[in-house]
C-alpha cells in the first residue's frame, strides 16, 4: 500500500533527505489521521530519521528558506520547528528501555523496526517513507490499518510491559477509545486493570492533559466508564469514584450518582465545547457521597451537597494541577448555584429570588441554566418536559430583570467614599453596614438600581443607625 501526504512540508522532508542520504518516515499521530481522512488535532508532524534527528530538522529548516527557528531537546535527542500552524518534530529512530520507578527511558539508537516497537499502539506505529526509492510506501508492521479499519486499540507487543513501562499509555488508550470512538482490545484492557496502580508514578500534570483530552470528547462518559471499569479512575479522582453504586434501606433507594454525573456531563456536551463548563458538569454533584443521610419516611438526602462541592472544587484543581485562577472560580460557582434554578423553578418564582441568583452569577449566568438543564437525566418525559418549561419562564423572567435592573454586573450605585463624605465618618464598619443595606434594598426590589434612589437610602439608613448627614 503506498499512501503521500499532500502538505509541501513532506516534499522538502523528502528532497533533504534524498540529498543527505538519510532515510525518513512521518510516523505516529498524523499518519493514523491521514489514513482515517480526518484532520489532526494536536496539529503535530512525528519525522523519524535514522540517524541524527536534529542536524536533518535544521537542514530541512533552512531548505525552507524563512525565518525558521529550530528548538532542540539535547536530553531526548529531538528537534522541532513551526510550520504553518503545525509543530514538526523530528527524532533519530530509537530503541528504549525503561527502570522500574519512572517513565523516563534509557535511550540508544535504533532502526526504524525499533522505533515502531516502542509506538504505544499498533494505530501510531504506522509510518511513510519519504524517500524517492518507496516514496509514499506504509509500513504496518502491527497491522495498525486493520485496527483502524476495525476501531480497535491495541499494543505493537506485550501489553503489560507496554504499559508497565510507561504507564500514561493507560491513560492515552482510554482517551483514544472515547475521542476516536473506538474499543480498548480484551488482552490490553485487562492489562490496563492489571497495571492500574502504576500511575501513581505519572506526574498530576501529564495525568491531567490526557484527562482534559477526554473530557473534551463528543462523548466524555466513554472515559471515565472505561477509567472505573479499569480501575483507573479510583485512581485519579477518587471523588468521582464514590458517586458509583446505589444503596437501598426500608426499600428506599437512591440513584447511581456516577451514571447520573456522565449523562450530565454528556447532556453538556452536546451543548458546549467549553471545558470548563464539562469540568463543572462533572464535579456538581461530587460531595453527595459526603453528604447523603437517611431520612425515616422521607428516605436518602444530599442537603448541602453543593455548597460543601464548591469547597471541594479549589482540593481537587489543586491537586491535578489545574488552574486555580478564574477557570477553578468560575467551576467552583456553577457547582455552587447548580440548585438554586431548580429551586426557583420549585417555587414562585419571584423577581427578588431573580435578581439574587443574577447577582451572584453575573456573567456566567447563561452557563448556570445550561449546566442545571443538563442536569435533566429523568427517563420519564412527562417530568423532563414539565423541567424544561419552568426552565424556561425562568430563562424570560431572567431576561426581564436584567433588562429592567442591570443586576448581572451590579456596580453598588453608592460607594464608600460618597457615605464617609455624606455622614462625615471615618472609614470602617459602619460604612459596609450602610453598602450592604442598599445592595440587599436593591435585590429585594425596595429600592430602583440607581444613584438618587440609592442615596436616598443611604441617607434614611443612616439616620437609623444614628448618623446625621452634614
């Protein structure tokens, strides 16, 4: 079989190592997306040469002829240059063999035969020649089209030591399975249960990007069922985990928090691509293990599951190395409002219970009422349907307040410095009692949100507490 990509990039790749005598290959991620007809995500080209990987990716560099900075790994013996909006990476074909207590290989050089065995799945192991005695020639040494052809995931050679060697590749195998749609091989998904326990040695950081490549699936609940199902996901985020199984007493049960939480998840992806919005998905009911009571004649509680989750969000960012800035502040909020539309909807829904819930959402509020209507997995439609229509008198009385009242980027319309001059007083507590009485006036719909009726306010409030304007 003889397949050429068509970027100019393999062209120069081939003329240079025509020239210098090297043989070279694209091998690995590009190659299986070119063969399957989609487009690569990563955006990466994998060039294997045998030989020196670097000296050809600076020769390829200046055949280019721009301004072509080329950056090289010493330590893996490996170059890359931008093209395009591609990374180009190139590395002499290798051999590698690995310690028990890392996933940092002893490298020397190798054929090309070595280099395949090291690929991690029989899918990435393919490669092309680009030279001018075979141009376009693919080497299948695994039978990686057949596996294509067929959606399977499998290991070149022996899974247990694929992935006792490096055991990210568990990882990689789950997040190939749920982006490509494919199924994990019988043989390596057993040995990925039986190697489970050698990802304590892979760093959070690496654990995480392979994480944030599932959760951006079109299915994200493929993962994290094959991660449980393999042990994995005790693992990594035991929180989730514990959502898993249902208990009964006086003939009451509760649902399975776990399938509940990857059909919330799932309902929000087929909303939005927004990672964080997934990642609050996941996480909104993640403190009911924590919280879950049995009630005689009411049956199974999770009061305050979401305020004691939203604590829990900062834990967990922190301890997979995500980001503690506004992305883990943003989560944190919709796993803490994750009730309150719900709540609305329960009730009458009042224009004071709307203004507070957009106060305290702000600009996130959109995402707030996607989250809670993901948050539908009811099987019974007469239910779903009666949700969806409060959700949406919520949505308009949502709209309409905040066309009347501005509350989604409530600014207090009297500030301290305009109470300490009123009332002459010096800064202190005194002046947060009187911004806290405005801004609660202005949510319970006392008083308008604007500047005169909020100091007119201001000024009876301070009369009531003792202080005379001057």
């Amino acid at each position: 079989m003889k397949i050429f990509p068509d970027d100019r990039i393999f062209e120069v790749v081939a003329k240079v190592a025509d020239r210098e005598q090297v043989e070279a290959y694209v091998i690995g991620g590009y190659v299986r997306d070119h063969i399957m007809g989609r487009e690569n995500p990563d955006r990466d080209i994998d060039i294997v040469v045998i030989g020196d990987g670097p000296a050809m990716a600076r020769a390829v560099a200046r055949e280019i002829g721009r301004d072509i900075r080329v950056t090289v790994f010493r330590t893996f013996g490996t170059a890359m240059f931008r093209y395009r909006d591609y990374d180009v990476e190139f590395v002499g074909a290798r051999k590698e063999s690995y310690s028990e207590d890392s996933r940092k290989p002893s490298v020397i050089p190798g054929t090309l035969e070595d280099d395949q065995n090291r690929r991690d799945f029989t899918i990435n192991a393919l490669a092309i020649s680009l030279n001018k005695e075979n141009p376009g020639e693919v080497l299948d040494p695994f039978g990686g089209i057949e596996d294509i052809r067929n959606g399977i995931i499998r290991t070149p050679l022996d899974p247990d030591a694929t992935f006792s060697d490096d055991p990210l590749r568990m990882m990689r195998a789950v997040r190939f399975a749920t982006g490509l749609g494919f199924r994990i091989e019988e043989g390596t998904l057993a040995s990925i249960a039986r190697n489970a326990k050698r990802i304590s040695i892979v760093s959070s950081e690496r654990i995480t990007v392979e994480l944030n490549k599932i959760m951006a699936a079109a299915t994200p609940s493929t993962g994290f069922l094959l991660l449980e199902q393999t042990g994995l996901l005790p693992l990594i985020l035991p929180e989730i985990s514990k959502l898993s199984g249902v208990e009964d007493k006086d003939g009451k049960g509760h649902k399975d928090n776990f399938h509940h939480t990857l059909k919330v998840l799932d309902n929000a992806a087929e909303k939005s691509d927004d990672l964080w919005l997934r990642w609050a998905a996941l996480l909104h009911d993640v403190a009911k293990p924590l919280t879950k009571k049995f009630v005689p004649g009411t049956g199974w509680t999770f009061h305050g599951h979401e305020f004691l989750g939203a604590k829990m969000v900062p834990e967990i960012f922190k301890r997979l190395k995500l980001p503690l800035n506004d992305r883990m502040k943003y989560v944190r909020k919709l796993v803490g409002l994750h009730l309150r539309p719900i709540a609305l909807v329960q009730d009458e829904v009042t224009d004071s219970a709307i203004r507070r819930l957009l106060f305290e959402a702000g600009d996130d509020i959109d995402d707030l009422m996607l989250l809670c209507e993901a948050d539908i997995t009811s099987g019974n439609m007469m239910k779903v349907r009666k949700h969806r229509e409060n959700f949406a008198l919520v949505r308009r009385k949502l709209r309409e307040i905040e066309e009347k009242d501005a509350v989604r980027t409530f600014q207090p319309p009297v500030h301290g410095d305009e109470i300490i001059e009123a009332f002459g007083i010096p800064p202190g507590p005194m002046v947060g009692v009187i911004k806290s009485a405005i801004k609660e006036a202005i949510l319970d719909g006392v008083i308008p949100n604007d500047h005169q009726a909020a100091r007119d306010f201001m000024i009876k409030k301070g009369r009531e507490l003792g202080l005379e304007p001057r």
